[in-house]
C-alpha cells in the first residue's frame, strides 16, 4: 500500500480545526506573557545547512564568510568527499562493492541530495557546529563506545548492506516509514540530506510542526505555565515517536519539553538519548525571516553534563514536497524472502 498524503494546507487546516474542538483547552497561554510579547511562528520554515551537530576539532565555533565558504566545500555528503562529483552508474557492474563502506551512500546521486550550500548562519554569525557548550562543540558521552554501540552498527549495516534480515524490525525506523531519519522530526530538530522544508502552524493552544521527512507531524500543546505543562504531561507508559512535548512562553520565547522519547530514535538520529532524557526547546523570533532555536539535552545516564546546540529556521519560499514514503511496497518483502531462500539453500547443502 502506497502511503501519500494531504496536502500540506488541508493538513493545516485539519490541525487548526482539531485544536480549536478539543474538549478542554490545555493553555489559556495568553496569561503567561503579553499577546505582544509572543511572535506567530506560523509559515514555511528551512534548517537547511552543511554545518554538522558536533564540531572538527581545531575550528572556532564561529567564522567568517569566507572561511564558511572554504569549509563547506570541504565537508563530506553523507560522509564522502566525492558525493557531487559521483556519476551515476550506466550498468550493474559499475555499482559498488556489496559490502563496501559506500554501498548504501552510493546508491544516491548528487540530484535527489540537497543538505545546503553553506554552514549555518545563526543570528549573522556562521557556525562549524550546532553544539555551543561544551564549548569544545563535542557531545560529553560518560562511555561513549557503550553509548554509540548500537548507532555504530545500525550505520554499518545501512551503508554496507550487511544485514542478517532476520525480521522487519531490523531495518531503520525511517526505510519502515515510521519517522524521518537523522533527526530532523526532534527534538533537536536537525537538518539532513534533503526535505529539509518545515510549515509552522501556531494558535493560541498549540504549536503544529509538519516535517517535510516523512511527513512527521508535531502537535504541541501550549500551556499557561511552566508548572502546568509538566504537569500535563501523559503517563510514562505512553512513549510516543517524537517524545511527549509540552510548551509555554517565556517572554518571547516558546519553550518546548519533551520527554520519554524512544530510545530506538537515537539509533537513527544525530545522538543517543536513555529512557530518561529530557530534550527542552527554545525557540525565538530573531527577525522577520528568522527563528533562532535552541535545544538542550539533560540525560544523566548518557552525558557528564547538559549540553546544548543552536541553530536558526530561515523563512523560505519553498512549499512542501509529498512524502509518499512507499510503506508496504516489494523492497522489504523480497530482501527478507530471499534471505530466507538462502537459509533453505544452506540447510539443503549440509
């Protein structure tokens, strides 16, 4: 079954309209800060750069505009140096090595890839990494190995090929259609190869969040108070993709809580995070065609401290590309039927 969509205003419309019905209102927002204090997020919104979450080390966190430019065309597309110059292959024999570090990169061209042309400009400045603390831009892993040990080999299985294929479960949340990969859902909302288009759709209540990715749909409420919204947070049991987010203003500032977020996102997504960690969002009107947004991560069990990454949502003129992510299609069903056929034929050979 082919999975398509809504078009992105009926969708809008659909969020405005389901907010406005709720039985009961979650926020009564207008009573934490002055209507004028608070900005209308609502529009079409990209995160679009080549600037990564972590930071090479060696380079300052902010540069120049010509030092972003002398950068950016040295950071790898999906990890090679060559992606834009990499032809696509006439005949079979010209496709990489099954197995290889580039099998699962490759079977991209430069075409459908559209990460940005430049690092990220925050606030006027251009950044090497979204992390800002710890100031030396790296994520502050207690055990790192042990931490990474299950992204590490998620990531080998895709860009190799080597999977066992012993179920469906075993392939990424995003090749299952179930969220987008790399992060770009949140929290810590992150730019990835393409689809990097966001449509903010805000009322008094709610903040709607349509990721381009797959479609993924944020709905957050949006509450009088800080205490308020954490005390409305659903029951620990309840786990949804994307985590269980709650908002309030400060001033200006929309603050976003998230927790009891998958673990099994971080395994495709830009960082690990435990059953315990809170990821709390901030996002403010830096200008007219900017939102400056911040997030920090608070996971004890993973990190040695807090850290915390910045980067902005620049207004764009793009509408949002159908995801139709082909759920259900032959791909999936003939990896894990030939597998098995090669199980029988080994059984059969002994």
């Amino acid at each position: 079954m082919i999975r398509s969509t809504a078009t992105s205003a009926a969708l809008a419309a659909l969020v405005v309209a389901s907010a406005a019905l709720t039985s009961t209102s979650p926020a009564l927002a207008q009573e934490a800060s002055p209507a004028s204090k608070r900005p209308d997020f609502t529009g079409m919104w990209t995160n679009e750069s080549l600037t990564g979450l972590t930071r090479t080390k060696g380079l300052p966190l902010k540069v120049s505009a010509e030092e972003a430019i002398a950068i950016a065309k040295k950071v790898p597309i999906a990890g090679l140096t060559d992606f834009v110059d990499h032809p696509v292959s006439p005949t079979e024999a010209a496709a990489p090595e099954k197995g290889g570090e580039d099998f699962g990169t490759r079977g991209y061209n430069a075409f459908w890839v559209t990460p940005g042309e430049n690092l990220a400009k925050v606030k006027g400045e251009y950044r090497t990494s979204y992390i800002v603390e710890p100031a030396d831009g790296q994520l502050p892993f207690i055990n790192e190995a042990e931490a990474t040990k299950t992204m590490k080999a998620s990531e080998e299985r895709y860009v190799t090929g080597a999977y066992p294929y012993a179920g469906p479960e075993e392939t990424e949340l995003s090749e299952r259609c179930l969220i987008g990969f790399g992060g770009t859902g949140g929290p810590g909302m992150m730019s990835v190869l393409y689809n990097n288009t966001y449509q903010f759709v805000q009322t008094d209540d709610y903040l709607m969040i349509l990721v381009e990715m797959a479609h993924d749909a944020r709905i957050i409420p949006i509450f009088a108070s800080a205490e308020l919204a954490r005390h409305s947070h659903k029951p620990d049991v309840i786990k949804p993709w994307l985590g269980d987010s709650v908002a309030w203003w400060e001033g200006g500032t929309l603050v976003v809580e998230s927790i009891n977020i998958r673990p099994e996102q971080g395994v495709s997504g830009s960082f690990p995070l435990s059953p315990s960690g809170k990821v709390t969002e901030r996002l403010t009107q830096a200008s007219e065609k900017e939102i400056f947004y911040e997030f920090s991560v608070d996971d004890p069990t993973l990190y040695s401290t807090t850290w915390k990454a910045e980067l902005s949502f620049n207004a764009t003129p793009k509408r949002l590309f159908e995801y139709a992510c082909h759920e259900g299609n032959y791909g999936l069903p003939g990896m894990l039927a030939g597998v098995r056929l090669a199980e029988r034929k080994a059984k059969a050979s002994k």
